[in-house]
C-alpha cells in the first residue's frame, strides 16, 4: 500500500488592522469544565425580557434554574452588513436579529444567580 502525496490549494487570508480589533479569544468556565472559543466580534446582547424560569432545584450540590429569555443585538459591528460577508455567512442576518429566543443555566451562589459560565470548580 503506497502512500500519495495530495496537494489542495487553499486561500490564506491576512487580517487587517480593524479585522484584528474584531477578533477576540474567549475562555468560558462551565460548571463540568471550560472551553475556549475564538472569532469575530459582531455585537453585544442586552436581555430584553425574561420569559419565564424552572422552579429553583438541586443538582451535584447546586441550586439551580433554567431561564427562558429574549435578547436583541446592540453596538453591531459594520463588517456585518457588507454584502460580501452576508454572502459569505448567510446565517449571521438571523444572529442579528431582534428579540431571540435564548435559555440558560443560572446557579445561586453566596452573592446571588449567576451565570453557569461564571463557576469556577
């Protein structure tokens, strides 16, 4: 069994002086471990109400609730209405909609809810 050799041509692409601006590292902790993510900078989320939230219940030592809320995007960055890009990542448009549904984790802890990203084991 002989092995062969395959050349695939790929594009490199250089990030501009704003493009850099855009790009974040992030390191969240969740409450079974953590993981690091990494990518464009698009907009920052406010909550715009709570729908509703899980009766407070224990779960490996912790109370905890779920919570249904909505969120719209604030301080969108301006790369995201370039055509170019929305061709390039059709689903964006709808991540930058208002008034998402979203569900999360809260955990009570000595100074109150937090978020399950915000627990450190």
């Amino acid at each position: 069994m002989s092995k062969e050799m395959i050349t695939v041509s790929t594009i490199t692409y250089s990030l501009t002086d704003k493009g850099k601006q855009s790009f974040k590292q992030v390191t969240q902790r969740r409450l079974f471990g953590k993981w690091t993510a990494e990518g464009f900078y698009a907009a920052t989320y406010k909550v715009d109400e709570i729908i509703n939230f899980s009766e407070p219940s224990q779960s490996n030592g912790y109370t905890i609730s779920n919570v249904n809320f909505s969120v719209t995007p604030h301080k969108v960055a301006d790369w995201t209405k370039n055509q170019a890009i929305i061709d390039a990542f059709p689903d964006l448009p709808k991540k930058l909609e208002e008034n998402q549904r979203r569900s999360a984790t809260l955990i009570l802890m000595n100074n109150g809810w937090v978020h399950e990203t915000e627990i450190e084991k």
